[in-house]
C-alpha cells in the first residue's frame, strides 16, 4: 500500500510545511470572494470565469489564453531554472500523494521509518476509509471551482443537490481516491506529459538533484574503497519512483529530494561531508541562472505579462452584440419609410450596474426608434432590447447601406463599443445572414 520508506530531513520537513500551504491554499480559494464574487471559479453554468476579481465572459477569452500561455511560460521558465521544481514542490499529484502516505503510517502505527511487524485488518479498512473521506474532501472543493460551495454544502445538508451535483462529486471523489490511494508516483513515470517533454527544456546547468560521482565513487563499504558512497541503497529505498539517482539523470525523477535527506542521513552518521546528492547542475557544470534559455523564456513570460496588463487597462466593462431581427428584416412604416428590426444585447460585465446611451451613425435621414433611452443594465447580466432603424424614402429602392450603433457609459463618456449592422432595403431582395457583431 506503501509504495517508498519515509524520510526525515531538513528537506522533507520544508516539503511538508509546503504541502500543507498549499492544500490549505487550494481548500481556501473557493470560498474566497471579493465585492460579493468569487476569487476564482469557471462558472459554466452562467457562462463566466472569476479570476482575481475580474468577471471574464466567453467574449473575452483573449484573457483565459494570455492566462494559460503565462502559465506555460512560467512552467518553462522555471523548469530550465531549477528543473522539475513543479513537480516535487507543486504539483497536487506529488502533494496528496504525500498526504495519503502520511495517513496511512499514522494509522498503521509506522514508527518513524519502520513499518509494523502486522497491519491489522481493523487498520487497513481504517485507512481506507479516511482515504475516502479525504478524497471526498478534494472532490467537494474541486466542483467548488465550478460552482459556488456555499450553496453546494447547502444543497447536501438539505439534501437538495441536483444529479449533476452529485454525479461530479462522485466522478472528482473516486478519481482522487483512485490516483492518490493507488496510482500515485506511477502518474508521474508513465502517464504525464511534463515528464516526456522536460528534458527538452533542460541544458547543462539546470540546476536538478543529483549525485556526485567524482566524490562517491569508486562506492563500497566503508575503509575498502575511496568514495563517499558506501552503496547502501537508502537513497533507492526512499525514492517514490524507485530510481538510483547514482545512474545519473532520469526521466522519472520528480525532484522530490528525499533521497537528499536520506543521504545526508547517512554522511552524518559517517562523519562525512553532506550532500553526495543534492542539487547542482545537471552535468556537474557551476549553475550559471542567467544564461540563454532562461532569459529568453523570462522575456516571453514578460512580455505575455505586458500584454494581459495591457488588456486588462483597455478593457471595457460592457460589449454590445446587434444582429438583425430573424422575424422581421424589413418593414415599410406608415409614412413610406423604410425601417429594419435589430435586437441588441448589452452585456455588462461589471460589478456594479451601468447606464447605457444608444446612438446610430448612420447617413443622413435615418433614425434610431427605440423604447428607452439611457437604459440600466445589472451587474454582471446583459439586457436584449428590440430597436428600430428607419430610413429615408429614397433608400427604399437603394442598396443595401452601413450604419453603426454606439453604446457608451452615461457616466464615462469615453467608454464607448461601436458596432456595425447593414440597413437592408427593398432592393435587397433577402437577407444575407454576415451581419458583424
């Protein structure tokens, strides 16, 4: 059930205040809010994402990609830096990997190191059943990114949760179970694809874990060989993925640096210098941290950084969508005039709520007919309203002509959303269906 010996060390204590931050971090964001919205959550349902107190609607999923190309570049970056930083110190696989084994030991009576001589049956249901109760937990706060907790632990504890409610939290509770309990650290040898494509981003003084062979070798028992390396296996014994990190660099090392620890262990006892294995330059090079690829993806991260910032200070609370009316293109008004039917959606994208003017450019002799005029919009909703445009008599027979609609924020006059419609005509015969919105 246990797939590696537990270690102490200066490395796995660090490791553990980490894991604990950052679950404590992942267990937190879904609750957080700020001005009554959530911090961060992809709300499908409403067709809308919560991220740092920006409301990103499907319209602007120019910010999502700068988001994920950020994210990348700063994978990238990090890894040519120090190698697969992310995966021992970050990723959720190697965390709650951690935080199963942990509650296993705990439960079997694991002293320190040493296993029991017996794990009683009593024991390993015990473990499995806070196995699930934790996957459980993970399972909750990851459909909590989705939809609001609040109301999600409502609906449980009254027993009012929908059947997509609780066929997601079935699906995120049993896969958390499965890979935490079971699959673990072979995710990470076989299955993910950071691990295939990690060595492209490496050079020769990434910094990574790694053994020092000009000290270790020749490795042997101790007073019968020169090197430090007494060949005890403890660093293959601890290592969640089962490799001898003295063959080198290897795919499957997740820089978990419990082979550090156990290592250093041993050294101590020994009265030998620390750090057989530790981190240094993947080739035994002086780590140099400014060198080519590291600087060139650190421009590529600033530069993505640059253009979000930049966007995020263009960017216009509302956006205005007009298309033609499907059930009445083109009509003849009383006085001979003719006049098109447009719908328009004014989708306001802000916290609080706005009022809008409309206006038309358009040629001389055409006016816009509309109900009301500003009108209010809540926040974060949109509001279709039916308008009318009417033409002078002479455009009747003429072709069809440009005309645009403005929305602009009675308060903030400069922000205004242009959008181009086509006044159709008599002439025009039928609809041709590319209005641009």
């Amino acid at each position: 059930m246990l797939d590696a010996r537990p270690v102490r060390g200066f490395f796995r204590t660090l490791r553990t205040r980490v894991d604990a931050l950052l679950i404590a971090i992942l267990f937190v964001v879904p609750w957080l809010e700020l001005a009554g919205e959530p911090v961060l959550r992809f709300d499908v349902p409403h067709r809308r994402f919560h991220v740092g107190g920006i409301v990103i609607f499907p319209g602007e999923l120019v910010f999502l990609w700068l988001l994920v190309i950020g994210l990348a570049l700063a994978l990238f970056f990090f890894t040519a830096l120090a190698g697969r930083l992310w995966c021992g110190w970050a990723c959720p696989q190697t965390i709650f990997s951690d935080l199963f084994a942990g509650v296993a030991r705990r439960i079997q009576g694991w002293r320190g190191s040493k296993p029991p001589a017996r794990v009683s049956r009593a024991r390993v249901v015990a473990t499995h059943l806070a196995w699930l109760a934790i996957s459980a937990v993970i399972g909750f706060h990851l459909v909590a990114y989705f939809v609001s907790p609040r109301e999600l632990a409502a609906a449980f504890a009254r027993a009012s949760a929908t059947p997509t409610e609780l066929a997601f939290l079935a699906v995120a509770s049993a896969v958390a179970y499965l890979d935490f309990a079971w699959v673990r650290q072979t995710f990470c040898k076989y299955l993910c694809p950071y691990a295939r494509f990690q060595s492209v981003l490496f050079d020769r003084e990434t910094l990574v874990v790694a053994y020092d062979p000009a000290r270790g070798e020749p490795r042997g028992k101790r007073g019968k060989t020169s090197g430090d390396c007494v060949d005890c296996g403890l660093c293959v014994a601890v290592c969640p993925t089962g490799i001898d990190i003295r063959q080198g660099l290897q795919l499957e090392c997740i820089a978990c640096t419990q082979c550090i620890d156990a290592c250093d262990g041993v050294m101590a006892k020994l009265g030998r210098a620390p750090k057989l294995i530790g981190y240094r330059a993947s080739l035994g090079r002086r780590v140099r941290w400014l060198r080519p690829r590291v600087a060139l993806y650190g421009l590529a991260l600033c530069a993505v950084v640059a253009a979000l910032a930049l966007q995020l200070a263009r960017r216009v609370p509302f956006e205005v969508f007009a298309s033609h009316n499907s059930t009445s293109l083109y009509s003849t008004l009383a006085d001979g005039r003719p006049a098109n039917s447009y719908t328009l959606r004014v989708e306001n994208r802000d916290r609080w709520a706005h009022r809008f003017a409309l206006a038309l450019e358009a040629p001389s002799g055409f006016d816009l007919l509309v109900g009301a005029n500003p009108i209010a919009v809540e926040p974060l909703t949109s509001l279709e309203l039916r308008v009318f445009v009417a033409g002078p008599r002479s455009a009747a027979a003429s072709q069809p002509q440009e005309i645009w609609f403005s929305v602009a924020d009675t308060e903030r006059a400069a922000l205004l959303v242009r959008r181009r419609a086509t006044f159709l005509t008599a002439a025009t015969g039928e609809h041709d269906g590319h209005d641009e919105h």
